[in-house]
C-alpha cells in the first residue's frame, strides 16, 4: 500500500479529523479475550458470560498517599493496578503534588518510580528538595521513549508510578507528535496494560488549557479509572483538587490545599480562611456552598459600573457566565434593579469555582448590594450568608444539604442566613420563597435601620 498524506476523511468528507494509531500487533487480540477463561469455553468456542455473584472480585489494600486531601479525593488511596489521570493547568502544582504522594509511599515502604519526561532529573531534584526528606528517595526516570518505560516499569515492578506527563511521550514508530491525540492514546493504552499486568498504581499528569480543549487529557478520560482535576488560579495559593470520574470512589469529594515554599499544605479548614478574608464593602456575599460532601463558605464579590458600551460587559469569574445572565434578567423582572446600562463583574473571591445552582442567591444578592452601594445587613457586625437557586419565575428553590450549610455558617457565627425554605424547620435559618423577599430580608443597614425605626 503506498502511504500518502491525507488531509481529509475519505468516509464523511470531514477536514482534519484523522488520528494516526498503530496497527494492532499480531496476536494481541485484546484485554478482553480473557473472559472465556472463567466460564470455560463452549463447544462453539465462544465465551460464556458469568453471573456477577459468581465474579471474584478480590478486596484490595489500597496505597495511602499520606497526603490526606489527595487520598479522600481518591476514595481512600490509590488502587494498585488502576490508572489514575491528573489534569490540570500548567504551573498549578501538579508535579509538587505527585512528587509528596510518592515521597510519602517511599517513606512507608513502597516501590515507587517518578518518569519525567517534561523536565530533567536534576530540575525534579530541585523541586524534591523544597519537599523534603521523603521526596528526595524517589527513584526518578527521565525518558520520553514509551518503550523504555515499559522496559522500566517491567524491571522495577514499582508499587506506584507518576508518569509527568503524559504529553511528552511517544511510541517509536508513529509519526505523530507527542502529545497529539493519537500518540497520547496509544502510549497511555500500553501503560495501562503493563500497569495491569504488574498491578502497578500509575498517576498520569496530563497539561488541560483553560477551555481544555487541548488534545490530550480530555481524550483519555474514558480510559483511565479516575480523572481528578488540579484548579486554581496560579497567581493566588489557594488550589482544589476535584474527582470528575472515579471508579473506586465518589465523584463528589474535593481537597483544597495551597500552595507554600515548602510545598502542598493541606487547608483543613477552607472556610475559616474564606471568611476571615471577606469583606463587609458593599457587594459582598458569603455563600453557603456545598463542596462535595462539605460545606464551605467563599466570598462572593460583585462590582456594577455605569456604562455607555452597548451591550454592556458582563465578566463572571469562578461562576457560569449563563448563569450570570439568568441571574441579571431574573433580578431586572422580579423585584430587583435593572442593570441594562452597567457593565457586572462577579468573582468568587480566592480562586474558587462554584459550580452548582445554590450560588445564584448570594450572586443576585451581591449585585443588588453593588448597584445600591450599601453592603448587605448582617447581624452584630458579621456578614450575613446565603444559598439558594433562583428560579426564572423569582423563586428561590431549595438545594441540597441546607442543614450542613446552615451548621457551616453558624459556626463562624453569620447571620442573617437568608436561603429558600428547606422542608423542616431549620435553626438560624431565614426561609424566603422569592427573590424579592430575600432581597428584603437582606436589604443594606439602612433599611435596616429605617424598619428598626419604624
Ligand atoms: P509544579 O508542581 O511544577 O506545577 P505543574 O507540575 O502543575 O506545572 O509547581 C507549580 C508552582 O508551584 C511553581 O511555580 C513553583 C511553585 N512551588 C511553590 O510555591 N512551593 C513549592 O514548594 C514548590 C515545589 C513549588
Ligand atoms: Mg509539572
């Protein structure tokens, strides 16, 4: 066959939507030729399917990283044999993160193998050594050839290995470059089969962009077992790690670490930080969110200029910008100031991204707060909280959790906490059915003084 360049699909006539893979080896039918084994092949030869109940499924030691928010994100560990991806932005911390987990493992005993293949040994030694002790015994492999690692990984049997990343290897004889689609893909399917085999951890570092459209990571997270997510902003030290798929755990878990000179130090607790660091200037809101399984109060900041542009800026950071568009019609139609004519910046103030509905409330209330120039009426000197969803009629609709963000809350003594009615009497907690009427309840000081009065 002679090989040719081919730019375009000849089967849809689609541009540029070719990735290069290897041929299969001969022989390699596949992992999954070995399912006829335990059911014993019929005399047609084909497999037979086995009733779950009668699947061995042998209960595994998991590896504890010693790093207490990576191992609750994971479910409790690492799963010998599993494939665990770890995305995230450049400079974010992901090479100090699995550079402690395998310094811890080694510290406990285990064999663990660090392959870079993004920076030299000696630039890893560097970051080693503001880690400590435990991670300067880790045995360190720079390579790029995908064969070699295999070689590697075959010799040293490694408990635990962290291929960083996964971008800079390739298999000899694709032409692809490293990084692209198929080469990712090929050089991850042959670790994963050797990591299997030899029932070897294996943590992949993959570089994701901001919109993560980058080929790379996002191609492979059917493959791996788990996909956790390094987030932050680089220039601030707070970082979350997030689980977006887990096969051995909850996909709802988060750590938040942050960033120091002598590493990744765990934040115990986020929320303290948060609210020590917000503000009572008009504009402000703590938010009652739900991070996982944990409450965690963040602050969220809102700023409304007048504006001549038309149409008018509309900036969102750490929250959706739809649901900031939603939230600004909702407010203009029911109950709250029309912000037609002014440019709205919203950030969730140290870096955080709140992904869920129960933000719109302290958005809409940090808007309304901005654009009066009055900063919501807390209670004894303590910013008021808040959660809720805001509906496109103007009401508030419950979330989930509203007890533990309640608890949360009180703990740091806020008040009022202004939320959409849960179904049982909440302690502390101020029920409002719109948004109107939370705006009331959390109109500035000086309504609060004017009622006071009256
Ligand atoms: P790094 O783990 O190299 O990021 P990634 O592998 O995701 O690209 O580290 C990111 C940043 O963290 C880097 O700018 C240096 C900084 N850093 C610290 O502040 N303290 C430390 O102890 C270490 C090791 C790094
Ligand atoms: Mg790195």
């Amino acid at each position: 066959m002679a090989l040719a360049w081919t730019g375009r699909c000849p089967g849809c006539g689609a541009w540029n939507t070719l990735v290069e893979t290897l041929r299969p080896r001969a022989g390699a039918s596949g992992r999954r030729s070995g399912q006829g084994r335990r059911g014993g092949p019929r005399a047609s030869g084909a497999p037979r399917p086995v009733p779950l109940r009668e699947v061995e499924a042998p209960a595994v030691d998991r590896l504890l990283t010693g790093v207490g928010e990576l191992d609750r994100v994971l479910g409790g560990g690492l799963v010998p044999g599993s494939l665990v991806l770890l995305g995230g932005s450049p400079g974010i911390g992901k090479s100090t993160l699995t550079g402690m987990a395998l310094g811890n493992l080694c510290a406990a005993g285990r064999r663990v193998l660090y392959v870079s293949g993004e920076e030299s040994a000696a630039q890893v030694r560097l970051r080693a050594e503001r880690l400590g002790e435990g991670a300067l015994a880790v045995p360190v492999l720079a390579e790029t050839s995908v064969e070699a690692v295999l070689a590697t990984l075959e010799a040293e049997r490694p408990d635990a290995c962290v291929v960083d990343s996964i971008q800079t290897l390739y298999v000899e004889g694709m032409t692809g470059a490293p990084g692209s689609v198929g080469q990712v893909r090929e050089t991850t399917g042959a670790i994963m089969e050797v990591a299997k085999r030899l029932g070897t951890a294996v943590v992949l570092v993959g570089h994701v962009t901001k919109d993560g459209t980058v080929a790379g990571p996002r191609a492979l997270e059917h493959l791996v077992d788990c996909v956790l997510m390094f987030e932050g902003e680089r220039e601030r030290s707070f970082r979350i790690l997030r689980a977006l798929k887990n096969r051995f755990g909850a996909t709802s878990e988060v750590g938040v670490f942050e960033m120091r000179s002598g590493g990744l130090v765990e934040v115990a607790d986020p929320s303290a930080r948060f609210v020590s660091e917000a503000s009572e200037a008009p504009g402000s809101c703590v938010l009652c969110a739900m991070e996982g399984t944990r409450p965690l109060l963040v602050e969220v900041q809102a700023l409304v200029a007048p504006t001549e542009i038309v149409p008018p800026r509309r900036i969102a950071t750490g929250i959706d910008r739809n649901r900031l568009a939603m939230i600004l019609a909702v407010l203009a139609r029911h109950g709250g100031p029309s912000l037609a004519s002014a440019d709205v910046f919203v950030n969730v103030a140290g870096g955080v991204r709140v992904d869920e509905p129960g933000a719109d409330l302290a958005v809409a209330l940090a808007l309304a707060s901005a654009h009066r120039g009055e900063p919501l009426g807390g209670e004894g000197g303590k910013p008021l909280a808040c959660f809720g969803e805001v509906g496109l009629t103007g009401e508030l609709r419950f979330v989930a959790h509203p007890e533990r963000r309640v608890a949360e809350a009180l703990k740091f003594g806020l008040g009022p906490i202004v939320a959409p009615a849960a179904g049982e009497r909440i302690e502390g907690l101020s029920p409002q059915p719109t948004l109107a009427a939370a705006l009331r309840a959390a109109g500035g000081r000086r309504a609060a003084r004017a009622r006071a009065a009256a």
